[in-house]
C-alpha cells in the first residue's frame, strides 16, 4: 500500500494533478454547479466545456512547444506568429469580394497557415543550420513579428464579417465547439506520429545529445527544422482561433503573452527545459491548470486584476513541488515517519 | 605589442615577432575581431559609429553632441537594466521580470508619494523591495534548481500583477524633489546638457565596470557562465554568486524604474512591456554570449546606444511608422548573430 503510494508520489504528474483537483474542488465550493455539463440548443454547456474551449489555443500551442522544448529549445516567437496569421488571414477576407463565402475563408485560413510554416522553417533553419541559440533565435522573431502583424494590418484593428471565419472560433459540431476538436486533433496527431513511431525517440535524443545523435544515424538538422516548423503551425492554428473568435485581427495583443502561458504549461507538465524528455499528457494538464486557474479567479471572485499574482503563486508552488530538493526533503521525512514506525512496533 | 603580450589576463596573440610590422598589425586586428571576447563588441562599436555617421549624412542637425547626449538622457533607465540583465546573462542565466519591475516600482513611488511620503524614504525602500525580490527568485533557482526561466516568469507575473493591485490607472507624481530631478538639466558647455538620471546611469555603470573586472566577485561571475562544475571545483562560492547576480538584478531594476519615473513622472501598470526583450536585446547586441562566461558591461552599454540610434533615426526619418523600430531590431539582432557565429567560427 504504502509502496504503491510512494509510487504515485513520486510519478511527474502527481503535483500537476493534485494542483488540478484542487483547483477544481475550490470551483465546486464556490459554485456548487461547477461539474454540471447540459446540452443547450445541441450545444453543450457548462463550466469545463468553457474551460476547455478557451484553453485549447493554449494547449495548441503548448504541443508544439512541448516537442520544441523535448530538442532543448524553446520557442519564443509563437505569440508574434499567432498575430501575424490572424492578420494574413482577416487581410485576404477583407481584401476580397465575398468575405462570407467559403472559399474565401479557406484560402484565407491556408495562405495563413502557410506563412506560419514559412516562419517555422525560418526558426528551424536559424537553429538547425546556422546554430543560433533557440531562445535568441526566436526571440528575433518575437521582436520582429508584432512589427510584421502591424504592417500586414497597416496599424489598424481589422474587423471582418465572416460567419464560415466565425464559426472557426465559437463554431460548434456535434454539440462540441470547433477549437475544442481542433485541440484535440491537433494533440492526437502530435501524440500518435511521436510516440507511435521512432519519431518522439530521436527528438528526445537530440534534446539529450544532438552531435551524439547526428553520429548515431538521427538527422538533427532535419529533425529540429520539422519542430520549429511545428510548433509555428501550431501557433499559427490558434491565432486563426483567437482571432475568430473575436472576429477581428489585433496585431498587438492577439496571442499577446501566449508564449509565455504555453511554456509554462509544459513546465508544470513535467517537461524539463533542459530536453531530452517530454510528456504529451503533461502538457494537456498544465495547459488545464492555466486555464482552470484563471476561471477559478472568475468563480470564487476574485478581482480579474489579481489574476496574474495567483498565477504566480500557483507557478511557484507547482515549480518548488516538482523540485529535486523538496522530493529530497519529503523523502527523509517519509524515511523518519518509517523509523519512528518501526520503533513503535518494536516496543510493542 | 610586447606590453599586451605580458599582461597575465590577455588572450596569448599568436603573433611571431618575425613577422613583418604591416602583417603583424593585420593579424593582431583579425584575432582581435575574431576573438570571442572583443570581437562582437569591436564589431558593435563599428556599427553603432557607422549608424550614426550614416544618420549624419542623411540628415541635418543629426550630427550633433546634443543628439548624442539625448541618447544617453532618453536610454538611462535602459542602461541601468542592462547592466544588471548582463551580470545575470555572464552566469548563463536571464531575467525576464525586469520590465514588470520597472513598472512596479514606478507604481509604488507614484502611489506612496501621493499619499504624502517623503521621497528619501520611497528611494531606498523601492530599492530594498526590488533587490528582496531578486533574492527570492536567486533562492528558487538556487535551492529548488527551477530554470531561470521559469522562476523570472513567475516574478514577471507576481510584479505585473501586484501593479493592477496598487491601481488599474495611471498615477501622476507632483512630488517636487521629483519633479525637479526630472526637469533638472546640467549643463555641459555649448549649448550641451544631460540630466541627473544620466549621471547616475553612469554611476552604475562605473561601479558594474569595477565589480565584474577587480573584484572576486566578478570573476566568480565570469568562472559560473564558463562552466559552474569547475567553478565549484575550484572552491568559488558558486551558490553566493548564483543568488547574488539576482538581487544585483532586481536593485537595477528598481533604481531604472525611478529613473523612469523621473522620465514620465507617473506610474501606470502597463509601463514597460517588452523592456525586457529590449534589455535582453541590448546585451546579446552588446556581444555577451547568452550561455554566459563571455561579454562587457560597456558592450551592454554599446547596444542600448545602438537601439537608441536606431530609434533617433525613424523619429528623423519622419515617414517610418513606429512598428518598423520593431522590424529593425529583429533584422538587427539577427544580423549581429550571424556576425557573432561567423566571425568566432573562422577561429580556428
């Protein structure tokens, strides 16, 4: 019992799960009805489906940085591409005759996407090739890209009226909305092509090594190039849905400080940003805590202004749990508790 | 030459004294630029002087001391967070909280001197507030080994947030010593001034200078960012060092956010957003290596100046929009990495 229990202890997403419930039961207490999930107009409705629905950029996100950070780099440049696809695609909807045709949305949603796979290879290639440290290397397109988002928009709020653009946001199917499945999508297809096949292995490889890995037969520079690209797609895929969302394209506060949210999705996943190691479903459960976080500050009522501090302090706890030297320090209490046990029943 | 050769902390030239005098000063000129340690500051300076001439062909009145100075009165609060963001990066770290520190601490002087404190009181407190939670986030890298990343993430989080608590809107200071400090001009002769926030700007810099070049304290710093293993080894009091480039971190960003305060003369929590990427920036323009272990204080100093021209520049060109500061710094970035890699790479 106890051994199972220290083994539960002692799995990496014991402290992210714990915090989740948490999390959850301070929701239930503040609002008895938090669980309850019904179906309104075929749609369904309810607390965690808003949870899910406004947290899925995020978790997009997080997946691509989570195999970014699995190679030991980081991805700074993902709030900048997320900008900058909402504008490249509310630009072609407004620049064309029919903005509520759905041809139009698509190409606009294409030519979006494929300037983020553009950028990607940029990264990649800044990384791969030329060997720039990832985070100076990102952090050049995170400078860089709001000024490029401000150019595609000409400084200006881009309002479009486009019901197939709108749908892509606040859509529904099958009574689930649309940025939920593309989630989930997104996070099958991320979870089956790495840990399916050989891939997930050579990417955790080159996180741990990448000169070691090169001589063992892993294309590196191929490898990384394909990440960074992934993980522009991805942000590029929730800037489409942030800006759907509110139909309009915000080249200075769409996808502002994402980047940020999404690291540390993944770090309170247990994925370390020294490489080498990831886990999918770690991140799926940071990105929850993030996102049950803030609509835990809109339940229990507390003023959105605090927000950020119990951001912080949620940061802290979950960084400082995980921490080798706590995991040291309850170890030695456990060993105590075990002594003072055996003490006990030896007396007697 | 031979006087350079003898000093015990110069890199060994290796330059025969056969050589004839043209080819030695050729050779001694491309170790120079090539060497990690001078050559991406050489490099800078040439550019910054390149810009500048350039701006003072193109334009009338740009060549002037004057607008030079104003480099160094609009920039002082940036040169302050450099020199601190420098002594972080040379031990392989980064502070990302610098620029929600310089916000917080503009609120708190503006909220405190409304309320009828006295400024001698607000400086010094402000100072030990910021340097305290600098030593806080050196002790969670330290003792619970959370990434630098992350633990300035969530210090970024913690002050931006704590600058909603003190007030949503901007507070304006009247305060007189305030005022007077930020109207105050010192005259330099020829129609030249500057403003007390440029001495003291100075001031940290002369004394970042000494700490990081005379003492055992840098040199602690310099051995952490080329290899912390060795330096432990070699007894440095790595763990003090470690802890202390932090709090040297926050009491820079405290002092640069009354330096600009003294600059706009109110508080408004949306200050300084993106400081940080503009402190980071100006270090890694500079030529210190993020890895740490390599760069100067003075090249920190170099790459504010530079962002500083480069900003004079789009203000004289009149036409540019504001964003294309952005677009400009990205391409800068990036074309002084290349620089970095190639010219460390031809050293063979």
């Amino acid at each position: 019992m106890s051994a199972l229990f220290a083994r539960v202890v002692a799995h990496r997403l014991f402290w992210p799960v714990v915090m989740l419930l948490v999390l959850f039961l301070i929701n239930l207490i503040a609002f008895p009805g938090f669980f309850t999930v019904t179906i309104r107009d075929g749609h369904l409705f309810g607390s965690l489906i808003d949870i899910l629905r406004n947290g899925a950029p995020t978790l997009i996100i997080a997946i691509g940085m989570t195999l970014v950070i699995a190679t030991r780099g980081i991805d700074l440049s993902v709030g900048a591409v997320c900008a900058i696809s909402g504008a490249v695609a509310c630009s072609i909807i407004l620049g064309s005759s029919e903005p509520g045709s759905l041809s139009t949305v698509a190409v606009a949603v294409a030519v979006a996407l494929l300037i983020a796979l553009v950028l990607g290879v940029w990264n990649g290639f800044l990384v791969a090739v030329v060997g720039v440290q990832p985070i100076i290397a990102t952090l050049i397109l995170m400078t860089a890209g709001r000024g490029i988002a401000m150019l595609i928009t000409e400084g200006q709020i881009l309002t479009v009226n486009s019901p197939p653009f709108k749908f892509l946001g606040s859509g529904f199917w099958l009574g689930v909305p649309i940025a939920v499945l593309i989630a989930a999508v997104v996070f099958a297809v991320a979870a089956l092509v790495t840990r399916r096949t050989a891939l997930g292995m050579f990417i955790e490889s080159v996180g741990i090594n990448p000169e070691a890995s090169r001589q063992a037969g892993v294309r590196a520079r191929g490898l990384l190039v394909v990440v960074y690209t992934f993980s522009a797609f991805c942000a590029a895929i929730a800037g489409l849905i942030l800006t759907a969302n509110t139909a309009a394209a915000d080249a200075n506060n769409t996808g502002l400080f994402i980047e940020l949210d999404a690291i540390l999705a993944v770090v309170i996943g247990g994925t370390s940003l020294a490489g080498g190691r990831y886990s999918l479903v770690g991140t799926l459960v940071g990105a929850l805590v993030i996102q049950t976080l803030v609509t835990t500050v809109y339940t229990v009522g507390i003023p959105p202004i605090a927000t950020m501090v119990f951001k912080a302090a949620v940061v802290t706890a979950v960084c400082l749990l995980q921490s080798p030297t706590t995991a040291e320090a309850l170890r030695g209490f456990r060993e105590r508790l075990a002594v003072r046990a055996g003490k006990g029943i030896a007396a007697s | 030459m031979t006087k350079l050769l003898d000093a015990p902390q110069q890199p060994k030239l290796p330059v025969r004294p056969s050589m004839p005098p043209a080819r030695r000063l050729g050779a001694t000129i491309r170790n120079l630029m090539t060497s990690p340690k001078y050559g991406p500051v050489i490099v800078t300076a040439v550019l910054f002087i390149a810009v500048f001439v350039i701006g003072g062909v193109r334009y009338r009145g740009f060549f002037s001391g004057q607008v030079f100075l104003n480099l160094l009165v609009d920039n002082s609060y940036l040169i302050v967070l450099a020199v601190g963001m420098t002594f972080v990066i040379l031990t392989g770290g980064i502070d990302l909280s610098v620029g929600a520190v310089v916000a917080l601490s503009g609120m708190i002087a503006a909220s405190l001197l409304q309320t009828g404190w006295s400024p001698s009181v607000v400086i010094p407190l402000l100072l030990v507030l910021t340097s305290v939670l600098g030593l806080l986030v050196g002790l969670m890298i330290h003792v619970f080994k959370v990434q630098p990343f992350i633990a300035t993430l969530a210090a970024m989080f913690l002050a931006r947030g704590l600058c909603y608590m003190v007030s949503q809107s901007s507070i304006s200071i009247t305060d007189p010593v305030f005022v007077s400090l930020a109207q105050t001009r010192i005259p330099l002769g020829g129609n030249l001034s500057i403003t007390p926030s440029v001495i003291i700007a100075l001031i940290v810099v002369a004394i970042a200078v000494w700490v990081l070049h005379s003492t055992r304290f840098g040199r602690t710093v310099y051995a952490i960012g080329a290899g912390e293993q060795s330096g432990l080894l070699m007894g440095l009091p790595v763990a003090r060092t470690k802890v202390l480039v932090y709090v040297i971190s926050g009491f820079c960003s405290g002092l640069a956010g009354v330096l600009f305060t003294f600059y706009t003369l109110s508080g408004y929590p949306l200050t300084a957003i993106g400081t940080e990427l503009d402190a980071i920036a100006a270090v890694v323009i500079g030529g210190t290596l993020l890895t740490g272990g390599y760069g100067f204080v003075l090249g920190s100093v170099l790459g504010v100046l530079v962002l500083g021209v480069i900003q004079t520049i789009i203000t004289f060109e009149g036409t540019l929009s504001s964003w294309w500061t952005r677009i400009f710094i990205g391409a800068l970035l990036l074309v002084f990495i290349i620089l970095q890699k190639v010219l460390t790479a031809r050293r063979r």
